[in-house]
C-alpha cells in the first residue's frame, strides 16, 4: 500500500470485509475511502424477521419462495442449509455499519444494491463456483437495501449501488426515497456502479434526479458494446469512471482504458498537460471526471423543488422586470 500512486474505493459487501476496510483505511486514510455495505450477493444472510429460526430463515427465502419445490431444490437446500452463516437481524447489521460509519466521517456506504441474476453458490470460494437453483427474492433483497440507504441519508453518506436486471425496481426505489425523504435525499449522492441501464432509463433517473452518477467499468461494462450508447446518453457532468477490479495492481489499468472510450464516445481530448485556468469548453476528460467525482463527494445537490423555484424567478425577472 506505500507504494500505491491512487486512492481508491474499498468496497465491504459481506460480513468478514467489514472490518477488514475500517482497518485499512485506518492504516492508510489518505489512500483509502472506505465504505460499508452488504453486498446483495450475501444478503440472504441477513433475517427480516429475528424470531425464525436458521433453517425456517432459510427455508423462506429458498423453497417457499418457488413456484413449485423441485426434488433439486429441496437436495440443494439440503446440502447447503449446514455451510450457511446464522443469519444476522437487519438491525445489528445497521447498528454495526452506523458504528463505522460514525468511526470514519468520510467514509461512504457500499457496495449496496439488488440483483435478479445471482444464484447462491454452494461454495463462494470455489472456482468456478456451483450454483444452487436459488435466488434471494428480490423483495427481500430491496428491504436489506433501502435500510442501508435509509442509513446513508440520515448520515449523509454517499453511496455505490450495484443493480443487475432491475432496472424498473432500481428507478422506482430511487422515487421513493426521493418522496419519503424529500430534500434531504438529494444531500447526498449516489453512483449506480458498473451501471447496466438502457439510455432511455438512465434518462428518466437522470431528469429526476441531480444526485445520481452513474460509473463504467471495462471490467463489466466492456464485455458488451450496448455500455457505449449509455456513455453518449448520460450528461458530461453525471457520469464517472472506474475499475470493479478486485486485484489492486489492475485498478489503474482497467480504470484508464474505461477513461479513455469515454473520451472518444464524448469527443473529449485526453490531456498531456495540466492547467488549473481552462474554461469548461475546454476540458479534457481528466478535468471532467475529476469536477464530476469532486461534486460527487461533496454532494448537497439542489432538490428539484428548488430547481423548479429558480427557474420561474429567472423567467419573473425577465418577462416580468420593472420598466426603469
């Protein structure tokens, strides 16, 4: 980590990471901007409801969920019910994440977030990993998540959510945030992660919402070309680059290729000198994805409400202005 030229995001997503980032950033606060989340890959883990047991806890989430419980399902369930963790109520999970936080104040929450595709492995170290015939139902994948940015708005703590073939759910949490906790939703900013949105939808959240970025990865992203029309769809000043790299050696490289079709979808040049006087116009993309992750992190954005408001004084003041 000495060596380390970059600050990076460490993303927690589990149990075990937890305090695995809250003592790296510790260790290396001017490198590391820690943030504490659970993952929606591990949120089966996590109970709604304290008073099941284990096995019920699972079995919820697992067989009655099913349409129709498959000889496989139940063998699956089987195998797998003894290598799961206890669950662990919602509860001590935000009581756990609000103590880091509070230990941290830069520190943001992530990596959160919903996805239809994931299957529970058998084994989750296991290369390739065996996958079991189930998902976490997505209505208890979308409780686990609005309770943790439920938190992240009381806090003021931004955010990086991960949404995998939800894109209708994705929009309509986003609105009910916005409706239930009014301008104080837009203090802070959140980032749809390696963001996998149609344009036409991204739009739609986008006009909405000031406080969402989105950010491309090579690693996710450029496995399909559809990413491309959503780097031309997004605003200069709402879109971010990074790496979804788990090996820190690549961060750079994977983050610097995504910089630079960014570039060229935008039109942007990639700079080779550097000069804090530039008008807008002529910002390369370092200058651009620089502005847009600084306004990320200090977040505060004007509610539409507000928006709306000044718009109409402007419109007062020039149709309306007193003849001298």
């Amino acid at each position: 980590m000495d060596d380390l030229q970059i600050t990076v995001c460490a993303m927690a997503s589990r149990d075990s990471d937890q305090n695995l980032v809250r003592d790296l950033a510790l260790a290396y606060p001017t490198k590391i901007v820690p943030c504490f989340g659970y993952h929606p890959w591990f949120s089966h883990s996590i109970a709604l409801d304290p008073s099941l047991s284990k096995e019920d806890h699972y079995k919820k989430l697992f067989l009655d969920a099913q349409k129709t419980v498959t000889p496989d399902h139940e063998r699956s369930f089987t195998t797998i019910l003894p290598t799961l963790s206890q669950p662990r109520p919602l509860n001590d999970i935000l009581d756990e994440m609000r103590h880091n936080l509070n230990t941290l104040p830069d520190a943001m929450v992530g990596e959160v977030g919903m996805d239809r595709s994931f299957h529970v492995p058998f084994d989750f170290h296991e290369r390739p990993r065996k996958r079991t015939p189930f998902n976490v139902p997505v209505d208890h994948q979308v409780a686990v998540l609005e309770a943790q940015l439920d938190l992240a708005i009381e806090l003021g703590r931004n955010v990086s959510i991960h949404s995998v073939h939800l894109q209708q759910a994705t929009a309509e949490l986003l609105d009910r945030l916005a409706k239930k906790h009014g301008d104080k939703f837009y203090r802070i900013s959140i980032d749809l992660h390696s963001c996998g949105l149609s344009p036409e939808t991204w739009r739609s959240i986008e006009k909405k919402h000031p406080n969402i970025y989105i950010s491309l990865s090579t690693a996710i992203n450029g496995k399909s070309s559809s990413y491309k029309a959503l780097i031309a769809a997004c605003a200069n000043d709402r879109i971010l680059a990074e790496s979804d790299c788990d090996d820190i050696q690549m961060s750079t490289a994977y983050t610097w290729t995504m910089v630079k079709d960014i570039a060229e979808i935008k039109e942007w040049t990639v700079e080779d000198s550097w000069s804090e006087e530039l008008e807008e116009e002529k910002w390369g993309i370092v200058r651009h994805l620089k502005e847009n992750w600084k306004r990320f992190r200090e977040g505060n954005h004007i509610p539409p409400s507000q928006r709306k408001s000044v718009r109409h004084h402007k419109k007062v003041d020039r149709y309306h202005s007193p003849s001298p």
